[in-house]
C-alpha cells in the first residue's frame, strides 16, 4: 500500500527535512506541501536540494488542502497546530512535529507557552523508556502522535535509562547543551545571523525558562515504573542551551547524582540495558563520546557514559542530529511504527564526514 502525504511548514527547516526523509520512503507519496508566506511558489525554490520534489508548488495551509491525505505532518511554529487537527478528525494519522499536543499538564503548558492547550498525543521518541517498556509499544497503531522537542528527546533519552533503573537522582539533573541554530527555526532573526554567531557562543533561555523543561520533566517521570510523582514534580534539571556556529547538531552534557549503594557496574548495565538492542540510540564503549559531527544526517543519538566518583555522579553525553533524530527522523520513525512497517524504513544510522 502507498499512503498519500501531506506536509504542512514545507519552506522551513523541519518541514524540509521531513520531506528529505519522506522522499526515499518506498510507502508514501508526497502529493501536498503547504506553507503561509510562501504559498504558490515552487518549493524548490525555499527547499534547492530536494530535487526529487521539483514538481511540487506549494499551497496555502488550510485544512481543505490538508485533508483527504492518509498522513499530515504538521511543522509548524508552537501554538498554531492546534487550529488544524481539530479539522483533520478524518485523516488516519497526523504527526504534529510542533509542541502543541506533546505536554499532559495545562499548567506546565500555560507557564512555559501559553494560549490555548490542546490534549496530548502519543508522544513520537520510540526508544524512551515508559514504566518497564518502551514507548514504541504506544505508538503501535497510534493515530496521533507528537513528535518531540530536539532538546528534550536528547536530555530524555540520556537520563532515562538511569531513572528507571533507580542509580540516578533526579531532583538535581543539570543539563548544558550545544545547539545549532537550525533548531530556532528559518524565519529571520537578528541574533541567528551569521554575523551575530559566528566566532561565538550565546546561552539562551538561561534559568529555568527554556520551553523544553517540562518535557524532558514529563518524560522521566514516565520512565519510572511507581512509586514517584507522575507529573515529575520532584525532578529538578537545571537546563541550559548554548547556541553554537554550526548549522545542526546538538551535543547534549547531563549529570546526576549517583544514588548510595549503587556500584559502577549497576550504572553502566542499566544504560546497556536499555539501548543494547536498539539501532537508533547506540550507547558508545566505555572511555568514548560523541561528536556532533558523527551523526549529521542521521538518524542516531550516541551516547557516552562517564562515572565520576570524585564528584559522586552520572555523566552522559548525547549527540544527535537536531533536524533528524530529534524532529524528522523521530517522526518518520514513530510514523513506521504506527503503521505496523519496519521502523528503520527510509531512516539511516550513517552521517555524512567530513
């Protein structure tokens, strides 16, 4: 079966790069891009590398032109998906690759959004440890799903194993993250030229206010089995992103206090134990960490691993792809996943070098 596809956001970045993506997919077909501001000009006029999408123009973002596709990813910027899928009840599955059904709680949404919330959807980070499973059990024949926040997926992903396993403490997580500025998206902005960040690096969204917090605090609250608070309030991250002068990447350094009694083997086996069988997230031998650099293009999260006893905590280091695994590649993963195909399908584990 062939699923048809519409894109909504295609002349920005991750709309782009979910076509990329969606290109080499054997089991879709592209028929419909849309975009605002760009409506009714050639989309290899925003998007020149697709090639292969050269015949298509893009279209206003209506829910008259979005409907009638089995698929509708949705990259748009925060707060505006929400007026679509209300609209799209028809459509078998829509990806919403904003952060506007990812969050269960109003109040978290309210503090660090605000505007209308909308109800949550299966959230899209197939790997993400959920009470004893995985969460791509949940997105088996999902019909709605969220695609994560870059930043979020990456600090989840690295801090999870440890959660559930107990030998990390979660009220004092700090987080410090190199980020490209493909991930503050295309539209135009004084503090992304490449005169304002080349030569340099800026932290923003520093104490406490980066919209990604409660997230990555609803994702490791879920990663525990019981006994915890389920809206996370008892864990504490301190999260701080550092804008960087590359085009893409994330290179994400977490740490945690080690929990009394836990030996260095209990640490590194429940890291091994939950991505040893994955192909996605791939946890890096002992001694060695990520670069950014090893994972452009593709769909993989690396992981590192360092036990620093002197200062009694976990150290991880997570690099990923912020426009693949941590948004694209995510949601064309979980979109394989709810369709019952292979998950690796159009998804690759090699970047690009140099």
């Amino acid at each position: 079966m062939t699923y048809s596809v519409a894109v909504s956001g295609a002349s920005g970045y991750a709309g782009g790069e979910i076509l990329r993506l969606l290109a080499a997919h054997p089991d879709v077909e592209i028929r419909t891009v849309t975009a605002h501001s760009n409506a009714g000009q050639p989309l290899v006029a925003h998007q020149p590398h697709l090639r292969s999408l050269a015949h298509l123009t893009l279209q206003d973002t209506t829910p008259e032109i979005l409907a009638g596709h089995d698929i509708v990813f949705l990259a748009l910027p925060h707060g505006q998906s929400g007026q679509y899928t209300d609209a799209l009840g028809d459509t078998p599955l829509v990806i919403d690759a904003g952060a506007d059904h990812r969050l269960t709680s109003s109040a978290a949404w309210d503090a660090f959004y605000g505007g209308d919330f909308h109800q949550p959807w299966t959230y899209g980070v197939p790997e993400l440890l959920v009470g004893g499973a995985k969460q791509r059990e949940h997105l088996r024949g999902a019909t709605r799903i969220a695609a994560p926040g870059c930043n979020a997926s990456t600090v989840s992903l690295s801090l999870a194993p440890g959660v559930a396993a107990g030998v990390i403490d979660p009220s004092d997580i700090v987080s410090v993250l190199a980020v490209g500025p493909s991930g503050a998206g295309k539209s135009l902005k004084t503090n992304l030229l490449a005169s304002e960040i080349l030569g340099s690096a800026n932290p923003y969204a520093v104490g406490g206010t980066h919209r990604h917090i409660p997230e990555i605090r609803q994702a490791l609250a879920a990663a525990r089995t019981a006994g915890a608070d389920p809206d996370g309030a008892d864990i504490r991250i301190s999260f701080t992103p550092v804008l960087v002068p590359m085009s893409r990447g994330i290179l994400a350094t977490s740490t945690a206090p080690i929990v009394e009694g836990v030996s260095d083997a209990d640490i590194r086996r429940a890291w091994e134990s939950a991505y040893g069988e994955e192909t996605f997230v791939q946890l890096l031998p002992a001694g060695d960490f990520p670069r950014t650099a090893d994972v452009l293009g593709a769909n993989t999260a690396l992981v590192g691993l360092a036990i620093d006893r002197a200062a009694n905590r976990v150290t991880v280091v997570t690099a990923v792809d912020n426009l693949v695994k941590g948004t694209a590649g995510a949601a064309v993963q979980s979109m394989n996943i709810a369709l019952g195909l292979p998950e690796t399908r159009a998804l690759s584990v090699n970047g690009v070098a140099p």
